[in-house]
C-alpha cells in the first residue's frame, strides 16, 4: 500500500464509528425544515448533505479542509522553484485532512505518473468526433469511454465487501484523475493548435506536465496548479459536486459518476459561465475600439445585457454574499504578473460597476463576482484565446474535488440517494390553498 492509501485507510477506520453513531443514536435530530420556496427553488439551502472535505461560509468562502485559499497554498509543499503546491500534495491533504509531507508528496507524484498514460482507443473516440464538437463533450465522451477500465465494476462483480468498495474506488479515482491533464492538453492541441500534441514528460508533476503538453512556458505550469486547486472543490451542493455524487450513489463507478459532473459542468449556469465571461468581455472590448473602458460605458453594456433578460456571467451565486475569494486569488495573481493587461483593467473596471448595476436591477441576491468573472483573463494572457476550452479546465480541477468525496462516499457507506417529490396539489395543500 502506497502511503496514501494506508493513511486514508486510517482515517476512514477513525471516521466511520462517527457515522454510525450519529445514524444509529441521533438520527432523529432536526437539520432544519423545508419551505415551498426551497422545493420549487432548487432546493437553495437544505440541509441534507454531508462531506468533510470542503465548507462554504456564504461570507467567507471556501475552506477545503478546514484551511481557507492562502492557509492552503501556504502549508502545502510547493514545486521546487515554483509558487504554486503540487497538485498531488493538494489531493493528499483532502482525502486525508493531513498536510502531507515533501516525501508524501513526491510519493504520489510517482504514482500518479505510472497511472497517466490514456489509453490509445481514447484518442481514437476523440479523433473520430467532429472537430467542432464542444471541449466539454470530447472531454465527458473521453471520460465515459474509459469505463471499461473500472476496477470496481470487476471487483464488484466477483463479490466485493461493502466495507471494501471504497478501495477499488480510490484505484479507479487515482487511475482517472492520473489522465485528465493528457486527455484535457490532447483535445486542446488537436482542436486548436492544427492537431499537434505534445507527448508528456515523465519527470514533471501533474500541474507541470499539463503546461508542458499545452506548449505553454512558465510561469503557466503555476498557473496550471493555482487554477486546479481552486477550482478542485466547493463543498457538496453545487451541479458538478452533487451530480456526481449522486451518480456515483447508484455505485455507478467513478468513470460514469465523473462524465456525468462534468456535464453539469458544461452548463452557462455553471462552469461554463468563465468562457461566457470572456465572450461576453471580449465582444464589450470589440465595442469599445479601444478607448478607455469608462464608468458610463461599462454600465450601459451592463444594462444592455440585463434589459435583453440575460444574465451576466461570472456575478452573483446560489450559497456566497461577496467577492469569491477564488476570484481574489486570481486577482492577486493578476495584481502580480500582469497589472496593465487591458484584458484584467477592463474586468477589474467591470468589477467597479457590475454589484452597483446589480444591486439597483435588485434581483441577484449575490451581486458580486463568482470564480468564473476573473479566470478567462489569466488564460488569455497565456495564450489559451480559444475560451471555448475554459470549463474543460476547471473540469479537471473539479475532479480532485469530487473524486475524493467519492471515495469517502463509499468508505462511509452512503445510500443510493433519493429525495422525495410532492405534486403542486399537495403544496397548495400544505399552504392552506382552497
Ligand atoms: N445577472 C443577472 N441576473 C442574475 C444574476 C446575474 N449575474 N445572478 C442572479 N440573477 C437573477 C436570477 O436569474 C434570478 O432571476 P429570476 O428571479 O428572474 O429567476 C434572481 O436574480 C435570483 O437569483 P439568485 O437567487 O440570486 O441566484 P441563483 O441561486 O438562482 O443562481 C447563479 C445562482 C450563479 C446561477 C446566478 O447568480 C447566475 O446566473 N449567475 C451568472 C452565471 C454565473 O456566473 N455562473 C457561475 C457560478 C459559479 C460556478 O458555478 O461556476
């Protein structure tokens, strides 16, 4: 067992009693109660999901593991002469909860690489596809195909333990996670760059190697870990997160469980509002031929958009009411290495208006930027201009998140999910209506 392994093993035989007791002697206790607005409403703010890996505070933002974006990025072991931490250190701390160690690190950067080659019927499913499908659908169809290589549906059909499932589900995890910066750098250079893909080199890390077959120079292998990790998880209830989960609650294996997310993820509404952002930006800077974005301007566009029953990408949110600190952290970035790109003036000085503009439309209940309203320009910066491959990379970022809650999923033995519906009849009941 690799370290990892038997730490996490350690951990869920700890963890597992807690379960068990709060079922079995206080599984009567109230969490809250449910209103009509929430089960029409898309059940905004019911209580009924459980994951100890990430928490959001509607004022504080996430914390992945009790430790919020700087306490993250601070404790973990960064890359040799990079500011980032290794991607694989950061999927060791939310499995475990355990700041990992350099060697626990590099121990998991060693498995992963023997993990990471993608299948060659995988680049044949892409190559087939017509070069003007969607990122996110080769992206979800490469994902998909890979099914046959689940670990857990062999076990699970030689007749496995559920005490064990969580074990093949972590191999079949760290198998899929391995591939994604390949199968997401492949589908980018096929589409976008005449068909050139660029083979991985075995000694660099996940991050790393995602910006080495992108054919981007540094810092972008920076950029590469940075956006993962904070895009990686947002506790439970958000499309990608609860989509999966709830896929992977049929024990459906994590190749099923993790396309499903990811088309989640392709929704405007969702992971695909960081490319609506940039067309959105962009089309504005097209307008403006260049003249300085000015306040008036910005709010007219702004109003344009709102008047025509659109919403505008990258502001507001379902659980948060402020500024996403995943959006401060990239601003930072920006503030650092790129403080006069007119791309980052032009949304930072849509950052001025936009919450005013939404607070006096007087609909958004968050009028402030998402993650998705500042990452379009730090990838524009380094050359990736095809904004339609944006969400693929917060896909892959996204998968650290809900592969780990999988795991933990089948280590604390949670059921088949399955919410109860009512019919309108009956709310009209419950309401008193005649
Ligand atoms: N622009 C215009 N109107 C907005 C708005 C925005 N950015 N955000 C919310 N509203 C509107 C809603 O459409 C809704 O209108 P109706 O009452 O007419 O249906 C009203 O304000 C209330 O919505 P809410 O309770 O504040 O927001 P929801 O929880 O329903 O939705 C979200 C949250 C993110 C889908 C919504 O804010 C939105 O559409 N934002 C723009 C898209 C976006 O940036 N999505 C990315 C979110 C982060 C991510 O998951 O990647």
């Amino acid at each position: 067992m690799s370290t990892l392994k038997e730490t996490l093993y350690k951990k869920i035989q700890d963890h597992r009693p807690r379960t068990v007791r709060l079922l079995k002697e206080h599984g009567d206790t109230k969490l809250g109660d449910v209103t009509i607005t929430q089960a029409i409403g898309g059940a905004r703010g019911v209580k009924c999901l459980v994951t100890d890996i990430s928490y959001l505070d509607p004022f504080e933002g996430i914390r992945f593991r009790g430790k919020t974006i700087p306490e993250t990025f601070e404790a973990l072991p960064k890359v040799p002469g990079s500011e980032y931490p290794y991607v694989e250190g950061f999927w060791y701390f939310l499995l475990t909860g355990d700041v990992p160690t350099m060697e626990q690190t590099l121990a998991v950067v060693e498995d992963m690489k023997a993990r990471a080659t993608v299948p060659r019927y995988v680049i044949d499913i892409l190559r087939t596809m017509p070069r003007d499908s969607h990122p996110m659908t080769m992206f979800s169809t490469a994902i998909l195909a890979m099914q046959r290589e689940a670990i857990f549906v062999k076990q699970y059909n030689a007749g496995l333990s559920k005490f064990d499932y969580w074990d093949p589900t972590y191999e079949d995890a760290m198998n899929l996670l391995a591939k994604l910066p390949a199968i997401a750098a492949y589908i980018y250079r096929m589409k976008f760059k005449a068909d050139t893909p660029i083979h991985a080199k075995t000694e660099l890390d996940f991050g790393g190697n995602f910006a080495h077959m992108m054919g981007i120079p540094a810092p972008y292998d920076d950029v590469a870990r940075m956006y993962f990790i904070l895009h990686s998880d947002h506790e439970s209830g958000n499309v990608s997160a609860h989509t999966t989960h709830l896929v992977a609650s049929a024990l459906s294996d994590v190749y099923y469980s993790l396309s499903a997310g990811i088309n989640g993820l392709a929704g405007p509404l969702h992971g695909l509002a960081n490319q609506e952002v940039l067309s959105w930006t962009q089309a504005f800077m097209e307008q403006l031929k260049g003249a300085e974005p000015t306040k008036e301007v910005i709010e007219k566009a702004l109003w344009d958009t709102l008047n025509s029953g659109q919403v505008i990408p990258g502001y507001g949110h379902a659980v948060l009411r402020k500024t996403d600190p995943r959006y401060t952290s990239q601003r930072e970035f920006c503030l650092a290495n790129m403080p006069d790109y007119p791309l980052f003036k032009v949304v930072s000085a849509i950052y001025e208006v936009a919450p005013g503009v939404l607070q006096e439309h007087g609909k958004a209940k968050n009028p402030w930027p998402n993650v998705d309203a500042q990452s379009g320009v730090i990838q524009w910066y380094y050359g990736i201009t095809e904004y339609d491959f944006y969400t693929v990379l917060f896909g892959v970022g996204r998968a650290i998140g809900v592969l780990a809650n999988v795991i933990w999923d089948r280590a604390l033995g949670y059921p088949i999910e399955r919410p109860k519906s009512l019919t309108t009849k009956m709310l009209e009941d419950a309401a008193g209506i005649e």
